[in-house]
C-alpha cells in the first residue's frame, strides 16, 4: 500500500514534513504531481534553512538556487549555515526572493558581496533582520547594500566576526538605518569608541548593543550611549584580552552616568574593564533593578574584595546570572560566602564552573 499527500490530514501531513531537511523536500516535489501540489503551499518555505556542513560547493548553491526558482518568493526567512558558496553563484537567482523579512548567513566563509548584495537587492524596505557571522568575505560592500535597500525597515543586524568591515563601513551603515534596535558586532575590529558614538546618536532605539571584543573603547561612547539609548537593556562592552590590571578604557563614572541614564538595563557584560572597582555595583544596583546578567571576569579591582563584593551583588535582586571569570586568586570559601549572598543565581560562573549549579 502506497501513501500521497492526499490521503494525510494537514495537521499529520506538517508533523510529518516537519523533520525534512530543506533539500528533501525539493527532492519530494519530484515523486510525484500530489506532492508537487502539496508542497506549492507557502506554509513549507516560510523559513528556508540550509544547515549541511558536509555539502560540496557545487551542492549547496545548486539547493539554493532550485529553492530561489521554484519558492523564492514565498520565503520569509533564509538560512544559509556554513555553506560554501562559489563567487558569483546566487547573483542570477537571488531576485526570486523578493519577500525575504529575516535573513541569515551564518560562517558562510565563502560567500562574497556580490552574492549577498543580490540577495539583500531582491526586495526593498521590507527586511526585518540581517544576521552575518563569521563570513570572512564580506566588506562594507554588504554593509553599503543594507543601506541602499533597507534603511528604514531594518531593526536587527549582526555583522559578529566579520573583519573586513570598516569603521567608516559601521558609521555609514548606522547613520542611514536609525530605527536599528539591535546591533552586534562581536569580535570586529570596525567598532572602536567613535564607532560606538555613531552607534549611539543614529539610533536613539538602539536595545542591544554587543560589541565584546573590540578596540580599546573610552568613556565617550558610555557617555554618548547613556545621553541618546535610554531603551537600552543589552550592553556587551568586553575586551578581547580579559587578563590585566588596570586595563581597559572604561572608568568608574562613565559607567555610573550610563547606569543613572539606561535604567532598563538587564544584560551588562564587562569582562576585562580592569579600570572598573567596587563602587560601580553599587550605582548598578539603585539605577538598573532590571540587572539580571552580570559578568565581571577579569575586573580585578571589583572582584578583590569577595565580602565587599558579596554585599553589593545581594541588593541585586534580580540578578540571576553572574560570571567572575578570569580571576585568578577566589579562594574556594570566599566563592562559597559570594554564592551565600545571591540565593537568587542560577548560573554564578567561576573560571568554567557553574558554582550555583553546584549549590543547588
């Protein structure tokens, strides 16, 4: 006995394809004209999403392109993860996805600007989000495409580790997009305090801001950050270096003018600020009640007082997460005493281990 897609309620029938990769499902259009009909609905390639690291280049350009011609235009979302992507080899077929909300290339490491450009030009003032991690090829050309194509409807960007964007790329890309909510850039050398500034008097929407990882950022970025972003709850400002007394651009009144002016702030990472004490946990705890994640590791001056320490982080009721790593020297008691004063952590990170797992 054989079974088709007519014979299958819809509730079993999306049950059932909802295990298929995006491949088999082209392949399933094949088997027969019921499959075919079943699948021409838009329910199957809302998100479109390629995850096959083993696929030889001519294989995963090939599905993308067969998935460009037969559905492009009822894909919402595209994800692109790891593929190898010759030069060139989406250009033709990159228009069919003309109403494309959510786009993702993620460690794409081939993929080239000319390629992304396509794919962001094939629709115009109707993407959402463009995350682009680790893709290694991409310049301020992508950049200067979002820009051209999506300045007013863009609100998410993640351009995280790829290092051949600029600067100059970064304030062009913010300057032109002011309704942008979210921006990470992890692990790029683009983002410097100038950068940051731009970030902030762009986009005074701005709720996440991740830029962990980037050059020596001073105060006037805090500054800038806490005159224009009140919305902001996310902000990840850690070095790339997280060992060293003393080091770091960022000082104590910096960080208490940002916490004073950013009270909706809920995610703070600080790793390597070596120039931060104590007393900034104080004005995080009166300004920033909504504080839920905090990491401090390698902030030596605020962690060499573990008693110290333990008293400002119990005011932090909220606090649920909270990471010391990189510290070097928390004897096991005085570890002990920290998770004593935050009943209310569920993960409390020392150098990998979960200490409040630990104690649960």
């Amino acid at each position: 006995m054989t079974t088709d897609a007519t014979t299958l309620s819809d509730a079993v029938l999306s049950e059932l394809l909802s295990f298929l990769y995006m491949d088999d499902l082209l392949a399933l259009e094949r088997v027969s004209h019921s499959w075919r009909r079943t699948l021409a609905t838009s329910r199957f390639w809302t998100h479109a999403q390629l995850e096959h690291q083993w696929y030889s280049s001519e294989h995963a350009s090939t599905l993308v392109n067969l998935l460009a011609k037969r559905h492009g235009s009822q894909v919402k979302r595209l994800t692109l993860v790891r593929c190898v992507v010759p030069r060139g080899a989406l250009v033709k077929a990159a228009k069919f996805f003309s109403a494309l909300t959510h786009l993702t290339v993620s460690g794409c490491q081939t993929l080239a600007d000319v390629d992304f450009s396509a794919i962001i030009q094939a629709s115009s003032q109707q993407l959402l989000e463009v995350l682009a991690v680790k893709c290694l090829r991409l310049t301020d050309a992508a950049l200067e495409a979002i820009g051209n194509h999506h300045s007013q409807s863009l609100n998410r960007i993640n351009f995280s580790y790829c290092r051949q964007i600029s600067e100059d790329g970064v304030k062009a890309t913010v300057r032109r997009c002011g309704y942008l909510r979210s921006i990470k850039l992890k692990g790029s050398p683009a983002v410097t305090s100038s950068a940051v500034t731009c970030i902030a008097e762009s986009c005074p929407k701005l709720e996440t801001l991740l830029v962990g990882g980037a050059k020596n950022l001073t105060d006037d970025c805090l500054l800038a950050l806490g005159n224009h972003c009140p919305r902001l709850t996310a902000l990840d400002i850690s070095r790339s270096n997280p060992f060293g007394f003393g080091r770091g651009g960022i000082t104590d009144n910096a960080l208490k003018y940002l916490a004073s002016r950013c009270q909706e702030l809920e995610h703070l990472t600080l790793c390597g600020q070596g120039r931060l004490t104590l007393s900034v946990l104080s004005s995080l705890a009166t300004s920033c009640p909504k504080l839920e994640t905090l990491d401090i590791g390698g902030c030596h001056d605020i962690i060499s007082n573990p008693i110290a320490l333990g008293a400002e982080l119990k005011r932090m009721r909220g606090l649920h997460e909270l990471s010391v790593a990189f510290t070097r020297g928390l004897k096991g008691e005085q570890i002990d005493f920290i998770a004593s004063q935050c009943p209310q952590l569920k993960s409390f990170r020392v150098d990998g281990d979960n200490v409040a797992a630990a104690h649960a």
